[in-house]
C-alpha cells in the first residue's frame, strides 16, 4: 500500500495554485486567470437585479419624465432666443410697415438673403424692440422645467441607490451562506488573501461599479432616445449628421473595449495575488524574519505589485481612452452641425432659435453616448469582479444533510468505524479498511509517526471530509445520516493551534456554549485553570483581546480554548495536542482537570509527548493510515512492538542521536 505523509501533502497543495496554510508567500506567482467571459456573467449581474425591478421600474419612470423635461428645455430656450433675435433685428427695420413689406424692401434693395433670413423670424415687428414681458415668461417657464428635471433626477438617483444597496446585501449575504457550506478541501485550497480579496474588494468594487452606472445608464438611454425624437423635429437632415456618428462611436467602443476587458480581469486577479501575499506574510512575520527571509517576500510583492501596476495601468488607460475619443467625434459633429445650421438659418430654413436649440440637442445627444461609452471601463471591472464572485458562488459545495436527519436514542459516545477508507488523493491511498470500536467513556490515544493519519482520523469523525469507504457511526448513527449540526453538536474539540476571536476573555469561553452566563463561564475557566491567570489581568474576564490575542501568552490562549470546550459540555472530546503550547507545571494541571471531565466522555487524544496519555484506557498506534497496535500503556510495553520503540525514542534514546525519534525509518533502522 502506497503511503502519503503530511509533508508529502503539504508539498503537493503547495505546488497547486492558491495554497492555504503554506509559509509565507506560497502559492503566488501563479499564472492570471483567462480573459472573462463578459456576456454570461453581465447577464447573471443584470439577473440580481430582477428582485428590485419594481424600484428599478419607478426609477425609469422618473427618469422618463425628467428627461421629457430636460428635453422641453432647449425649445423653451430657443424661443426666448427667438424674442430676442426678433427684437434686435425688428428695431433695425422701419416701423409702421408690416414683416411682409419690411421682407420686400430689402429684397428690392438687393438683400436677398437678408431677406430670406427675417422671413423666418416669427413675432418680427418693425420698428419694434424686445418684448421683456415675454422674454421672462419663457425663462421663467425653463427655470421651472429645469427644477422639475433636477428634483425627479435626485429621486430617481436615490431609488437607485437603494435598488443597488439592497441587490449587494442580499449578495453579500449568498457570498456568506455560501460560505458555510463550502467543503473543507476546498478552503484548503484556496489562499486566504485571495478568498477574503473575493468576498470583500471585488464585492466593494461590483457595488461601486454598479452604483455609478446603473443610475446613469438609464438616464443616459432616455436621454438618447428623447433628443434624437426633438433632433428630428426640428431638422431631419441634422438629425442625420448626427446619426451618422452613432456606429462610428459604437465601433470605437467595442475596438477598446474589448482591449481593455483582458486588462481589468488581470486586474483583479493580481489584486487577489498581493492580498494574499500581504495576509501570508503578516500572520507570519515572526518565522520571516526569524529565518531571514524578508528580502525573498520582499521580491515576491515587489513582483507581483508591478504585476497589479501594469494590468491597472493597462485597463485605466486602454479603458480611458474612449472618453478622449468620443469628445473627438462629438467635437466633429458639433462643427459639422453648427455650418451646416448656419446655412439653413441663412436660407431662411430654420431660425436662429432653433438651430441653437437644436446644437444644444446634438450636445446632450453625444454626451450620453460619450459617458456610456466612458462607462465601459466601469462595467468592464465590475463584471470582471462580478464573475470572481461568481466562481465562489458556483463552487461545489458540501454534500447536503439528510431531510430528515437521523438522532441517536441515546449519547453515550460509542463510536465505530466499519471498513473505512479514505485519502486525499485518488492515487494515494491514506486509510484503508479501518475497523476499531470505542466504548462510551473510553479514553483512546492516538499515537504515530508524522503523516500516519491520526488527524486525519478525527476529522473524518467529524465529517470535515467524506469517506471513500465504509462508514462511522455515533451510537449506533451512521454519521452520514445526521445534520452536521447535530453531529458537531455533540464534539467538543480542542485543536494545537488555537483560534480566538476580537472580543474578551469571557466571550471567547462562552463561544462554546450559545446562551452560557457568567457563572458558567467562570465555572469553565476555573476547571481548566484559566481563572489562575485572569485574575491577573486589569479587566479580568473582560479583557479584551487584541488582534490575534497578542495580550496573552500562546499557553494562556490554549488554555481559553480547553475551557470553551469544557463549557459545550459534549458527548465526545477530540484534543489534538491539546496541551503542546503549556509549560509542565500547567500541563499537569490541565490533564487532571482533563482527566475529571472525560470521566463520563468518549475522548480522543492524539499526543506525541507519550508522557501525556499514559492513563489512556485504549492506546492506538498508527502507521500508514493503519492502526498497528493497540491496547493499554503497560500492555504495549510488554509486547515490544512499535508502541514500545517510540517510548524508547523518547525516553531511552542517547541524547546525542541526531536521527529523527519519530521518523518511521529510524524506526524501522533500530528494529
């Protein structure tokens, strides 16, 4: 049988992309992630938004109408330039004759066009000047249009906001359900940095993306189609100059675009690489700097950050372009509309008031075209941060509880594994056909080489993997058909690397029990000794704990989390060197603190320091996912086997031995 040791499986999750749990700075460097796939994951985008149609609906609506009157305005204004163009010309022409005679006067005079052009002036009165009555009606009726247009802007604007805030909530909140059922082989494989990138800077960078685009997005599309209808109303033959520009602008658009969708997905996968550096390197500093590798982790950022400031420069200015561009072609259009209008006006065709209005149109006509083609790189980042979410939301996740899941009648901890297999990989088998009984309120020490699988072991009791064989049962349950839930619910655990959250000692204890009081707490604390050093502390229990619980010891840490575990008061108790980061002194007073609680509880104890379970009631010794020996202390020193050759190498062997106590070769050598 094949054999694969821890190292053995860290090395390989090392050489996969996204490693978790490997020293600082592993796993980075890896190639960028392929360009998106832009028109499936814009229509998943557009589909979370489906839920707030109704708001998204009242905000068109306002949209609709304030553009309406947006697009009254210039026609409102070019009739006040027409008052006043009437004025100063009719003040130049002799009074008491009508427009019609002052017309034929200076076509007699040889000003034809002169002519032409005062035909096309309505309200013209020779002789007469500006109408200021009229003139400030009209601007009074703009201002009061342009008021209406800002206020429905500003409602429609907050509508969307909400729409928006409400769709990333409800985003969020998937991100972190997804979250919770994840399978463990799957967080193992993804860099800290680079998940924690996912679920916070891309969903902050698709909220802001959407936010700013949404809004403008349907104004900008009311807009198009309300100043092309006022363009074609005043001249269809400007109108066309203008339309002219349309695929011109659409071109240029997809051309960049497209240029720049590869940049903004590198982008954000680079951004993921220097967060997972940074998280890697800070949470352990401590080993950088002790073996001295600060200049390596330096080169590797410093590599990786020209990586994010090359794809950032390159997605920002390919992206940025467009804006330049289409200035370029409005600028075009504006020049060719305002000659070719300046004739018209001329030829007596259109008045002075309307081409101005007009212009004005084609203004407002190009720029919702330019901002939503400047847009592009807002929608190109965002639906590049949208499909990194995607790919969290889309990952397989764990096998799903039973409907209705199985309750043992009884808790009394008896645990039996049938004919279990299990590995990591398909091609290395760990634990094949394993059998072994437990009895409720047996102690069972687990002992072995690195790599024998007595971790592993545990884990499968607590279904943090599936099994590829057999099955576990928890008095009399086959565990595959309980919740795990209720199954975890039963497991106290205490791991060699302790995790405690921000908050204070005693909401750290009370984590293990939802609902435990104070008195409870303190009833934990004192039990597994922790109450010895809080009393030491200026809050005492409610001592906060700082970022990684650096105001306390490693071995004070260890000991909060044997008290959370003593307070779930479980059926079963998995510690897993549960007392490696304690002094002696304090490691005699946790065993018989220890020894107290499992006097009623099934316990698994995996120790390496043998000294720790001499009074275990079954001792199992693994080897290759194998259980070689078992059976009490006294017992497997009598029989001299493997159990026996470790208490040697621990308690026997020369001080001077350089080989490895627990390397299985050595072993094998001194047999």
């Amino acid at each position: 049988m094949s054999e694969v040791t821890e190292e053995e499986k860290a090395a390989a999750a090392r050489r996969q992309p996204g490693p978790r749990g490997g020293p600082p700075g592993a796993g980075l460097g890896m190639p960028t992630e392929s360009a998106a796939n832009f028109g499936a994951s814009a229509r998943r985008l557009i589909g979370l938004l489906r839920p707030q149609r109704a708001v998204i609906l009242l905000a068109t609506g306002f949209a609709v109408v304030g553009v309406v009157l947006t697009a009254i305005g210039p026609r409102v204004l070019g009739r006040a330039t027409d008052l006043v163009f009437a004025g100063v010309v009719g003040q130049r022409l002799p009074a008491g004759t009508t427009k019609e005679q002052a017309v034929e006067g200076l076509r007699q005079s040889g000003h034809g066009q002169m002519a032409d052009m005062v035909s096309g002036i309505p309200d013209l009165v020779p002789g007469q000047g500006m109408d200021m009555d009229a003139i400030a009606r009209v601007l009074l009726i703009a201002v009061a249009l342009y008021a209406g247009a800002g206020l429905l802007s500003f409602v429609q604007n907050r509508l969307v906001v909400v729409a928006v805030n409400r769709v990333i909530m409800d985003l969020r909140r998937a991100v972190e359900d997804k979250l919770h059922v994840l399978p463990l082989p799957y967080l193992d494989s993804q860099p800290r940095g680079e998940l924690l990138s996912r679920v916070t800077n891309d969903i902050d960078n698709l909220a802001q993306s959407v936010q700013q685009t949404l809004g403008q997005m349907l104004t900008n599309i009311v807009m198009v189609v309300a100043m092309l209808a006022m363009m074609f109303s005043i001249s269809p033959l400007l109108a066309v100059i203008v339309l002219v520009t349309i695929p011109v602008s659409i071109w240029l658009t997809k051309v960049i675009g497209t240029r720049s969708q590869r940049h903004f997905k590198e982008q954000w996968a680079t951004t993921g690489q220097v967060n997972s550096i940074v998280e890697e390197t800070f949470s352990g500093h401590e080993l950088v700097k002790v073996f001295g590798r600060q200049e390596e982790v330096g080169a590797t950022f410093e590599e990786r950050n020209q990586a994010l400031q090359r794809a950032t420069f390159g997605a920002q200015f390919v992206s940025g372009v467009i804006m330049p561009v289409m200035m370029f072609v409005g600028n075009i259009t504006y020049v060719v509309v305002a000659v070719v209008g300046g004739l018209r006006v001329a030829d007596g065709a259109l008045t002075l008031g309307s081409v101005t209005a007009f212009i004005q149109y084609s203004r407002q006509f190009t720029m919702p075209i330019t901002q939503l083609a400047s847009m592009a790189n807002l929608v190109q980042s965002g639906v590049a941060s949208a499909e990194r979410v995607f790919e969290v939301l889309d990952a397989p996740e764990q096998r799903p509880d039973p409907q209705v899941p199985a309750v043992p009648d009884r808790s009394d901890g008896r645990v039996e594994f049938e004919d279990v297999s299990f590995s990591y990989s398909p091609h290395a088998p760990l634990i094949e056909n394993l059998d072994l009984h437990v009895e409720p309120g047996q102690t069972v020490a687990i002992v072995g080489p690195t790599g024998a699988g007595k971790t592993t072991l545990v884990n499968l009791v607590l279904r943090f993997y599936e099994l590829d064989g057999g099955r576990i049962t928890l008095d009399g349950v086959d565990i595959t058909q309980m919740s795990r839930a209720g199954l975890r619910s039963r497991v106290g655990m205490v791991l060699q690397d302790t995790w405690l959250f921000g908050g204070t000692i005693g909401e750290n204890i009370a984590y293990g029990r939802p609902g435990a009081g104070r008195k409870d707490v303190r009833a934990a604390a004192e039990a597994t000794f922790v109450d010895r050093f809080v009393h030491s502390l200026p809050d005492g229990y409610d001592t906060v704990l700082t970022d990684g619980a650096s105001n306390i010891s490693a071995g004070e840490k260890q000991l909060i989390t044997i008290a959370r575990a003593f307070l779930s008061d479980p059926d079963l108790l998995i510690l897993d060197e549960a007392t490696s980061s304690v002094d002696t002194r304090t490691e005699k007073l946790v065993q018989d603190a220890m020894r107290a609680l499992r006097g009623q509880r099934t316990s698994f104890v995996i120790a390496h320091r043998l000294s720790t379970i001499r009074d275990a009631d079954v001792i199992l010794v693994m080897e290759s996912g194998r259980i070689v020996e078992q059976g009490s202390h006294d017992y497997l020193l009598e029989r001299d086997g493997a159990y026996a050759r470790l208490f040697r190498a621990q308690f026997v062997a020369p001080m001077d031995d350089e080989s490895d106590p627990l390397d299985p070769r050595a072993l094998a050598a001194s047999e």
